[in-house]
C-alpha cells in the first residue's frame, strides 16, 4: 500500500515538474498606433460615381434578358466584355459558368506609380447553367475594393425603378459572400419586367438600412430564375 502511495506521488511530482511554462503575455502599448484624421479618411475614399451606377444598372438589365431568354449571351457581349468561359478538366464534364472581364472601373494612383499601394474599383460577374446545353440560369456581381477603405456605392429609387424592381423582403444576418465575410442584410426584389426573376442585394449591416428598402453599398447581386 505504501509503495502505491510512493509511486503515485512520484508520478504526480514528475507531471507537475514537466508541465510547460505558460506564455507570459504583455499588456498591449496602445501608444504605439496612431489613428487616422478626418482627412486621411476623406483621401481614402473609394466612391462609386454616378457613371459607375449607369454601368452596374446597364449590366443588371443585360443579364435579366439573358438569363429570362429574352436575348442571348452574344448578343450582349459588346456591353459584357469578352466570355472566360470555365472549362472542366474532362472533356466529359460540363461548362456551366462564365465570367467576363469588363469589371475594372477604376485604379488609383496610375499605373506607373509603384512606390503608393494600389487601391482599385470595380466588380466581377459571371453566369451560370446547369449543362453546356441549357440556358443560363443565373448570375451574379460581385463589387471589388478594399473594404478597410471608406467606400460610397449609391443606390436610389430610380436604380432599382428602372429595372422594375419591387421589394419582396429584407432578411437580416444573411452569410456574406459564401459565408466568409461575416453577415450581410439581404434586399430580395422580384422585377415588373421579368416576372419570373429574382434579385438578391446583399450589403454591409451598418451601411445600409433595412427599413428603407434600398440596397446601399451593396456587396453583390445575384439574379436568379424563380417559381412564378
């Protein structure tokens, strides 16, 4: 019994005596950083202007007839861009997506100045199918930029008007952009023009306002077909 006694003692000795010394963490020295002032802020702005509106609207009333069969992706490749499409290792498997490379509107400072980090506007988009034979059911817009900068993307009632667009609902705590972008507030419209379409904003919760119907500084689109 003794002996038992003496080994479990020596053991629970030899555990304490090889248990790893805890890191030793240091208060943060808040000194060290400096905040930015009202004006280096206003020099980080990346704005959409209104041209820029013009063209995301022209581009969303070009995939609405695309996708509700009122016109063909060809027919709407001066305004697109140039087709990528997304060929499959095997020639067995399908091409079911396309991207296009219209999306750069703006970089700053200019192409030739390497010595200021780039910051740059713009938007990807892309359609989607379920075979390389069927039509294109959906698409998507995806807004780039450097979201640590102070970014304004305008959208007014006349934005969504001229698409048709009318309010179904807001939804709240949507997954931004595949769930890795934190949570978005979702805008879901459905369109006088094609009814049989659906339109998804999804944008940043603290820079736009459920109540008011309006997708401000929305982050992507996507644009769906949908039960009637």
């Amino acid at each position: 019994m003794k002996f038992s006694l003496i080994l479990l003692c020596s053991a629970c000795f030899f555990l304490t005596a090889c248990k790893p010394k805890q890191p030793e963490y240091r208060k943060l020295d808040m000194t060290q950083f400096t905040f930015a002032t009202p004006e280096e802020l206003a020099s980080m702005r990346v704005d959409f202007t209104k041209t820029d509106m013009r063209l995301i609207q022209d581009i969303l009333a070009s995939a609405s007839r695309v996708i509700s069969q009122q016109s063909t992706l060809e027919q709407e490749m001066p305004l697109l861009g140039t087709p990528n499409y997304y060929v499959p290792k095997l020639k067995t498997e399908e091409i079911r997506s396309v991207g296009f490379d219209r999306g750069r509107l703006t970089r700053f400072p200019a192409e030739n100045d390497w010595e200021t980090p780039s910051v740059f506007k713009g938007f990807s988009i892309g359609f989607g199918r379920n075979s390389t034979q069927a039509p294109w059911t959906n698409f998507g817009i995806d807004v780039k930029h450097l979201y640590e900068y102070t970014v304004s993307l305008p959208v007014t009632p006349a934005f969504l008007d001229t698409l048709g667009l009318v309010l179904v609902k807001t939804v709240p705590d949507q997954p931004c952009e595949g769930g890795k972008g934190g949570k978005c507030h979702a805008f879901m419209y459905r369109s006088r023009l094609h009814p049989k379409l659906g339109y998804i904003f999804l944008t940043d919760q603290d820079r736009s306002d459920l109540k008011s119907g309006l997708p401000t500084n929305f982050r992507s689109v996507e644009i769906r077909v949908i039960q009637p």
